[in-house]
C-alpha cells in the first residue's frame, strides 16, 4: 500500500513537472537576434560550429541538406566526433518532423547533416550534441523561418 | 487669469501624455484587428503570398514510381480508379469513396467499402504533393497508397492474385504497353495474397516466393497507374487566391472576388491570434505532417487508434516502401522514409494535416468524422480540450463567438472546383 501511495505521488510529480514545464516552455519569448548566428560556442565552451545550409535561406516544408563544421574553440576541426540531432519548437511544445542525422564526416571538420526540415514558421532551435576525445558539449542554433 | 503650475505638476501631466501615447501605441495592432479594412502589413503580405495557390510548387517528382507522368500508364490508372470488379464483391472501386462529384471524397464519417473502414475517406487533390498519405502516413507514395485499401478486408476486400486476373483478362495489352509482358498465372489458385481472410493468405503462403513476386510486382504496377491518374487531380483557384494575388498585384479585386468585411477579419485571425497558419501552411494549407490536436475518440470508440505511431511503424514496414524491391527510387531519393521520427509521445494520435481547400465541403470533419459543422471543429480549436492519448499541442484561443463566425466566413472563400483527367471509357493508344 505504502509503495503504491509512493509510486502514485512520484507519477503526480512527474506528470505536474511535465505539465509545468511546457507550460513555461509556451510562454517562452525568442532569444535576442544576436543569438540567431550561424556560428555557436557550445554550452560546454569545448566547440564552436558553423552551420551552412544549402542555399542562402532555410526552406519551409522541404528535406534539406546542411554542412556542419566543428572544431575546438581553440580552432582545431574535429572529425572524429559523435553527432547527435535534435530539436524543435520552444514556444510549441514540440520536436523536429524529422530525425536529421550525420550522414558523411567530409574532412577538415566537416560533417553533411541530411534530413533537416521545418513545417512552420517561427522560432526553432536545433541542437547538435557532440562527444568526441576534446569532451562532450552541446552547441544549440537558434532559427527564425 | 492665467495658471500657474509648478514643476511637479508638469512633471505629471508629461507623464500622463507620454502614458496616453505608449498606451495609444499599444492599441494600433488592436485597432487594426478592429478594423477588417486596415491595409496588410508587409509580414501578413508575405504570409498571403505563400498562401496562394499560385505559390504552389510543381509537381514534385515521384523517383519510386517511373511511370508517375507516363500518360498511358495514366489512362490505365483512370480506368482501374473507376473499375469495381477490383474488389471483393464486385461492387467497390477507388471512386465509390473518392467521388469526384464530391472532391473525391463521400461526406461520410466512415468509409464504407465492403465493409465500414476505421476512418474518414481522405480527399485526394493535391495530395501528389505530400510525402505521406493516409491520416497516420502509412505510405510514402500514391501507388503505395492506393494498394493498401484494394487489400483492406473491409475496404474493396480483394486480394493481389484475383486483382492480376482482372487486369489480364481484361487490361492486359494496355498493361503490357507499359510495364512489360504479363506473367503466366497458369496452375495458381483464383484467389491469393496477404490478407486477412486466413484461406486466401494460406493459399499464398502455399505459392512460391519466385511466382509471389512477379504477383506483387503485378500489384504494384497497378497501383503505379492508379497513382499516375491521381497525382493529376488538383485544385483550381479560389476566391481567396484571386483576392490575394489582385490585393498583391496592387489591383482591385474583381467584386465577386472583393473579401467582405468578416472574410478579412477572419483571414487576419488565420495567420494571426488564431494560430491555423502554423500547421496550415503553404500553398496547400497544410504542412503535411502529423500532429495530436486533441480531438476525440471516433464515435465508433470501439477502435483504439493511436494515429502515426501505429502509422509510421506500418510504413516502414511496407513491403511497398520507397526503399523497396517495388520502388524505382534509389536511395537517396527517400530521404523522407529514412530521416522519418518512428519513435516518442508526439506521434500518439496524430494525424495527418488535411488540406483546408474546400474543407469546409467536406462534413463531417477530422479524421474520423467527429465534428458535423466547421463552426463545431473551430470551437474545438478555441478550447483546446485534453487529448484522449498523448498530449495536445493545442493553446486555448479565447475567440468571441464573432471572431469563430468570422474565421468560418474565410474558410468559405476556399472553395473552387476539382480538376481532374476526363473520364476514360477505353483504351486508346
């Protein structure tokens, strides 16, 4: 009985944190435009990376292809790294459509990310979660389509 | 005598006036919204433009189907659409729910084929431009589309086997014009595939892998000429596209084409307080992709349905896939399929994006028919009730009743009529 009443107040708390946290997550305001730059330092301050989509602006609605450059913040690339994706909308509650990934580490840094998409317009952040010898970080571009 | 004041009640009454003119300020969106004559800003114009039809791109290429613009394969696919003896009984064919005097739908809550089907029959229009179809994406393609309901127990009710007798003995040179000679069906049982009905799937099971294949490959390529028929049917200009391409033009409208008053303010909530535009966007108003609105258990609550993530596990699946053995796409090509979310708590009961041209000639609404007017679905959007399994991304609108009469009044202006290839009554080469 003791163990259900303990199993049912932390299935309320989880749930009241859930709840709490996407509310709050709503009520987010963007960013400052200066946080909208292709070039980011990681959370962590162990990489800087560049994104280079295909094309001048980011489509709606559409696959796209991106060119992911990563190197230290001491300015060595980095090519040996695990990359993961993923993502979203703040202010929506909800994730990216698709499950981009690193598909080909092209050199010099250099990494192609397929399967990039945005079904709407507005504010999106993408995170790219890195871990390789020079440590893990996790650097997060904001978007505005 | 003239008055005096002192500093501190100028210091006052400057701060009341730039109080009176920050609050001024703050009304002039409100006014605007106010005011249904108000000019567009250039952000709602550049939102206008993307939602004209003369925005829309063309027609994508389908790589997993090489015969999508053939125009025999076409004339083929027009006459299997209409044909009914591609079913069970011999009584259902595509058309009898895909009307085209109803937009190639049937105004039912439920499909109903041999049987009753789970969900709404979906509008075809447009949809040559979605990388899913079904309201849970279930297939990737037109041609993979059309084949699952031809071997659905409760929509035509068929199997593979019986549908490639039908073409060979009734289309067979038109087939073999296309995709090539037919294979010998000689010493096979009349009736076969993977279906529900257990003597037909054990039939198959009993049929060698080698003969199965050149069966499915039958299969598919019907479903390639149903799909080369489909991705012609599309929508016509609406008075909305003609309102908006004359209003970007710097033109009038023509008057039957002038919004009225309650029309513009209804488009303003559109892309604006009353979030449609987010997921009903483009050109088609729809993102064509998947989201959990909260809307309620079918009627018919007997069926659990947890929309696309039973979805997108069956089209991964799908032996019909784009990166199929039956696909004529290579790889590459089905960058959807291979970047798609298969997995977590968004893909719980939602569905697919309908278009909203000519929704609102489409009662009763959603994915199951649940709502019976588009004043009732607009209620649901204000609301934002809980969703029955996984969670809604719907907000609560707060809409007055005259702001829910004025958005019904822009669907309205999306209506225009279906273009679609003339009917074929034979063959012609």
């Amino acid at each position: 009985m003791r163990s259900l009443i303990r199993s049912t107040l932390a299935a309320l708390t989880v749930a009241t944190t859930a709840t709490l946290m996407t509310g709050c997550m709503m009520f987010m305001k963007p960013p400052a435009a200066s946080e909208f730059g292709r070039t980011r330092v990681g959370m962590a301050g162990v990489y800087r990376a560049t994104i280079t989509p295909a094309g001048d602006t980011i489509p709606q609605g559409v696959l796209q292809q991106w060119t992911l450059h990563l190197e230290t913040v001491a300015g060595a690339p980095v090519d040996s790294a695990t990359v993961t994706i993923d993502g979203g909308m703040p202010q929506h509650g909800h994730g990216l459509p698709t499950k981009p990934l690193v598909t080909t580490v092209l050199g010099n840094g250099d990494h192609l990310v397929e399967g990039m998409k945005f079904n709407m317009g507005g504010w999106w952040v993408v995170k790219f979660r890195i871990a390789s010898a020079a440590g893990a970080d996790t650097v997060i571009f904001n978007l505005k389509l | 005598m003239t008055p005096t004041h002192s500093p501190r009640v100028l210091r006052n009454l400057s701060a009341i006036g730039v109080g009176l003119a920050l609050g001024i300020l703050a009304l002039v969106p409100a006014l605007a919204r106010s005011n249904p004559q108000a000019p567009w800003t250039a952000a709602e114009r550049t939102m206008l433009k993307s939602l004209s039809l003369s925005s829309l791109a063309p027609l994508p290429a389908d790589h997993s189907n090489k015969y999508a613009d053939d125009a025999a394969a076409l004339r083929l696919g027009n006459l299997l659409f209409n044909d009914a003896r591609l079913s069970g009984n011999g009584q259902v064919s595509c058309a009898t729910c895909h009307s085209s005097e109803k937009g190639f739908q049937d105004n039912i809550p439920l499909g109903k084929g041999v049987g009753t089907a789970g969900r709404r029959t979906m509008p075809i229009a447009g949809t040559a431009h979605s990388p899913w179809q079904f309201w849970d994406g279930r297939a990737d393609s037109h041609w993979a589309q059309a084949l699952g309901p031809l071997e659905s127990a409760v929509e035509h009710g068929g199997d593979r086997l019986q549908y490639a007798r039908v073409l060979r003995q009734h289309y067979r040179a038109e087939y073999e014009a296309i995709f090539g000679a037919f294979p010998n069906l000689q010493g096979l049982p009349e009736r076969a595939g993977p279906v529900a009905d257990s003597a037909r799937a054990a039939a198959w099971a009993r049929i060698t892998p080698a003969r199965r294949d050149s069966i499915s490959r039958v299969y598919a390529n019907m479903g390639k000429a149903i799909a080369a028929f489909e991705r012609q049917i599309t929508f016509t200009p609406t008075r909305f596209d003609r309102y908006v391409d004359a209003e970007l033009a710097g033109r009038a409208p023509t008057p039957g084409d002038n919004f009225s008053d309650d029309e513009r303010a209804g488009l303003r909530l559109f892309i604006g307080k009353a979030n449609c535009v987010n997921c009903h966007n483009g050109a088609l108003l729809t993102d064509n992709h998947f989201h959990n609105t909260g809307v309620p258990q079918s009627q018919d609550g007997a069926r659990a349905d947890s929309g696309r993530a039973t979805g997108v596990r069956a089209v991964m699946a799908s032996e019909f896939n784009c990166l199929s053995h039956y696909s004529d796409a290579k790889p590459s090509d089905c960058g959807e399929l291979r970047f798609a979310v298969t997995d977590g708590e968004e893909l719980v009961r939602a569905y697919k994006t309908p278009s909203l041209r000519n929704a609102v000639t489409r009662a009763p609404f959603m994915h199951a028919g649940q709502f019976a007017s588009i004043e009732r679905v607009l209620l649901h959007y204000d609301r934002a009730p809980s969703a029955p399994a996984g969670h809604s991304e719907l907000k609560r609108l707060g809409l007055s009743g005259t702001e829910v009469r004025q958005l019904a009044a822009f669907l309205k202006t999306l209506v225009s009529s279906v273009a679609y290839p003339a009917p074929v009554t034979s063959y012609t080469p």
